[in-house]
C-alpha cells in the first residue's frame, strides 16, 4: 500500500474521531451523568445546520474511501 492510499484511508476514520470529538466538546464531565444545564436533557438535539455540516463530512469521507479503494485497486 502506497503512502497516499493509506493516508485516504485514514482520513474517514480521522474525520469520523474529529465528529465525535467535537460532539462531546460541550460536557465539563466525562462521568456519563447528564450535563448540569438545567435542561433536564442529557444530549441536546442538534439544530439544521449541524445536521448539514456533519452530512457533509460524511459525505466527503465517503467519497474519500471511494477514492482511496479505486487508487488502491490501480495500484494492483
């Protein structure tokens, strides 16, 4: 495996850290008890445009892997 086709290959898994890591930024605690908000709710709901956004890295992780299967069958 070439450089380049393992570095496509990593980025859906890192894009897919970096989602889960920026929906977790909001909690002070890591203890699993709800945030201390006063909304009684332990996740909010994300509104439209976070829906979108995280669509989009979806999206182009998708297209990432596809790329990097289609280079690494080249490669053969």
């Amino acid at each position: 495996m070439t450089r380049r086709t393992r570095l496509f290959a990593l980025l859906p898994a890192g894009l897919l850290a970096a989602v889960l890591v920026t929906g977790c930024g909001g909690h002070s605690d890591h203890s699993g008890a709800p945030a201390s908000d006063g909304t009684g709710s332990s996740s909010p709901a994300p509104d439209a445009s976070e829906l979108a956004h995280l669509q989009k890295l979806v999206d182009g992780a998708d297209s990432a892997a596809s790329a990097a299967e289609s280079d690494a069958a080249n490669d053969k």
